[in-house]
C-alpha cells in the first residue's frame, strides 16, 4: 500500500534535508573541504539562508529554531569556542541526534495504523435497509445498519436519500442519527429539495432546527478545511451532488 505523503511534509523533509547536507558538510575538515574545492564560509551562508527560510515558512515548527541554535553552536569558530570553553562535538551530537529524530518521527507518522477512517461502501441494499428502519422507526436497526460503514448519502429508487425520508416524515431522532453517521444535510433531492425543505414542507420545526444547526456545523467544517488546505496544500474533502 502507498504512503501518500502531503505536500506540507514534503516541504518540511526537503528543507530538513537541506540543513541536515549543509550542516555536515560545513563541519566536514578543512583538508576535506579543500579536496572538494568548498568554502566553509558559502556552506555556512547556505546552512543560514535554509534556515531562514524554514523559520519564514514554519515560523511555528519549534524543531527549525533548535536547528538554528545547534547550528550555530556547532559552527562556531573554534577560538571563541576555546574562549567560550564550549565543545563543538557535542553540540554536533545533539543536531545529528534531533534531526534523527525528527526524521523518524515523519516515518512513523507517515505509517498506517489500521485506524484510518474506511471508505463508506456504496450499497444499494443498506440504503434499502435504512429505508426500512426509517419507515418503521427502528432506530435500533438503523444503527445496527449505519454501524455496518454503509454510505447514507446514497439515494434510493425514490429519489431520497435517507436523510431526506426521515425528514419528510419528521422523524427527528431518526434523523439526528443519521447526521450523527455522516448524512450530508446540504445534498438536493432530483426535484432540488433539501432535507430542510421537506421537514418545514411536513411542519415539523423540531426536524428543520436540528438541520440547520447540521448544516452550520457541516459549513464550519469545510471552511475549515478549506484554510488548512489554503495554509498547507493538503487535500480536502469535496462533498458531491447527484447528476
């Protein structure tokens, strides 16, 4: 199975990556340095230009200012060290040891766990089931449905989804369960219904207010998804309408 890795991570690996490159390298001997035809001083400049920038794009990733400091620390001219009676070397540990660290901690944060949500199945005969349990009242059997991971914005022969039945028969516990297990109250009936319309079409105010607060709570959500996606260029959740 593919990890799929969000861009914000990717980001932060890369830069990671750089600082991890640039760092060894400014602390590399200076016989190996000038084998390899490098100055130390361009590595240092490079090593705090990354730096900047990983604190100008993730200004609250506290690892990026510990880098900073460490950085500094293990680069520092070793007179003002000896003056400062401070040792590079480990100073140098400690960088290598949290960089490792943090990179480790990216791996096992990137591995599944077995608790990621499963898709909704798309099955025609649990929405025929939850038709049923709507029809009778049975909320016992409508949980006993929804807990088997049917998708209940799907819609029935009729048009509806289960949402919309409970609804239009002003079932308002049926359909506070219904939104509890993920029934989208924005979606529109093939006639341009809303689960809204048809509770305040039957009377019922009860269904209608428990609705509408569901459909502010839901706008919440995907404004708020929508600004991390806006932030950190990771995917967010579309709800889909029927054709």
């Amino acid at each position: 199975m593919a990890l799929k890795i969000p861009m914000t991570r990717t980001r932060e690996l890369i830069l990671v990556g750089l600082v991890i490159l640039t760092a060894v390298l400014a602390n590399l001997p200076e016989e190996t340095l000038q084998d390899w035809q490098l100055e130390r001083n361009y590595l240092l400049a490079l090593l705090a230009m990354v730096v900047f920038i990983a604190l100008f794009l993730y200004l609250k990733f506290q690892f990026f200012f510990m880098v900073v400091l460490l950085a500094l620390g293990a680069n520092m001219p070793i007179h003002v060290a000896e003056s400062l009676g401070i040792s590079r070397v480990p100073l140098i540990i400690a960088m290598a040891a949290m960089i490792g660290i943090s990179i480790i901690n990216y791996v096992v944060a990137l591995l599944p766990t077995g608790l990621e949500p499963r898709p909704k199945e798309q099955s025609k005969e649990g929405i025929i089931a939850l038709f049923y349990a709507i029809e009778k009242g049975n909320l016992v059997y409508a949980q006993k449905v929804l807990s088997m991971n049917f998708d209940p914005n799907l819609f029935h022969d009729n048009g509806y989804t289960p949402l919309m039945y409970a609804a239009a028969r002003g079932d308002a516990k049926m359909v506070e369960l219904l939104v509890r297990n993920g029934a989208d109250v924005s979606v529109m009936s093939k006639e341009g219904d809303t689960a809204i319309e048809l509770a305040l079409r039957v009377g019922s105010q009860e269904v209608a207010d428990i609705l509408k607060k569901a459909r502010a709570d839901q706008i919440a959500r995907e404004e708020a998804a929508k600004a991390d996606k806006t932030k950190g260029g990771g995917g967010g959740s579309k709800t889909t309408q029927p054709a």
